[in-house]
C-alpha cells in the first residue's frame, strides 16, 4: 500500500465532478489499490474520510472511518464512524432537520468552517465487492458522508 499525494484546495482535480466507477472495474486491482491506499492515507493524515478527487482520481469513490481512542480528548465527543468504502454513493435526506458544526478537510489544512448539513440520511451505493449497499446515518456519520459525497460532486 502506498500514501497517496493530496490535491491542496485550488487544484482543479477537486472542482471536477467524479465519473461513475462501472460495476465491472470495481473488482479490478486498479480500484482495490486504490481503495487500499486512499485508507491508508486517510490513517496517515488522520482523516474521518477521504475521497478519491482528493488523491487526484476523478473516481466515485470515498473512504471513512474513525474510532476514538480513550485518551483521545479532541474527539471524545464525536461517534465512531464505521469503517467503509462507498462507490456510486446517492445521498437522501431523512426530514428537513439541519445542523451546523465545525469541518476540515484533509485538503485544506488547518483550516476548519462551519458548514450546515442533514443531520440524517439515507445512502445507496455499491461496497468495494460490488454489492449493494442501503444504509441510514445520522450526526457525525451522516456529516462525512455528505462532506465526502461533496468532494465527489467538485464541491
């Protein structure tokens, strides 16, 4: 596995839309190293999440998770984020309830805003086996996704 370079906010990589990863090239080794080095990377940085625009691959593809640790005082409020790899991600909104809070970005660093997001959604998508994925998040999950979901819009 290898860590990847980090488009830095300015590079047009991340003001591109992301094509559409099709099901046969998800099992492909391109892909599956891909998304073994994004996860590394994520780690190396300390990232919640990590998309592929951002490692300069114009790929619908994200990375997340996070788990903190007992002496880990930053994030003792934030939840566990599982583990995921999400390809194709489409984001619903469940209600109309928001809430803003403080993000950064492994693209900007040391830079945090304050951004409004759903404070819950549904997500179709497909895992990194192919198969389909429909799952429910709220909070602090539910605001990587949709961070990450933006980096893959070229937001």
């Amino acid at each position: 596995m290898s860590i990847l370079k980090v488009a830095r906010m300015g590079h047009p990589a991340l003001r591109a839309r992301a094509r559409p990863i099709e099901p046969g090239e998800i099992k492909s080794p391109r892909v599956q190293q891909l998304i073994d080095d994004m996860f590394e990377t994520m780690r190396e940085y300390q990232g919640v999440g990590l998309a592929a625009p951002q490692v300069h691959q114009g790929l619908r593809v994200f990375v997340a998770g996070f788990a903190s640790s007992p002496d880990d005082d930053e994030h003792e409020e934030r939840e566990r984020v599982p583990l995921m790899a999400l390809i194709n991600p489409e984001i619903t909104p469940v209600g109309t309830a928001l809430a803003e809070d403080w993000e950064g970005c492994l693209s900007i660093p040391d830079l945090r805003g304050k951004v409004s997001r759903a404070t819950e959604i549904k997500v179709k998508a497909l895992d990194r086996r192919g198969r389909k994925v429909e799952l429910r998040a709220k909070n602090f999950t539910a605001r990587v996704i949709q961070h990450e979901t933006d980096h893959l819009d070229g937001v």
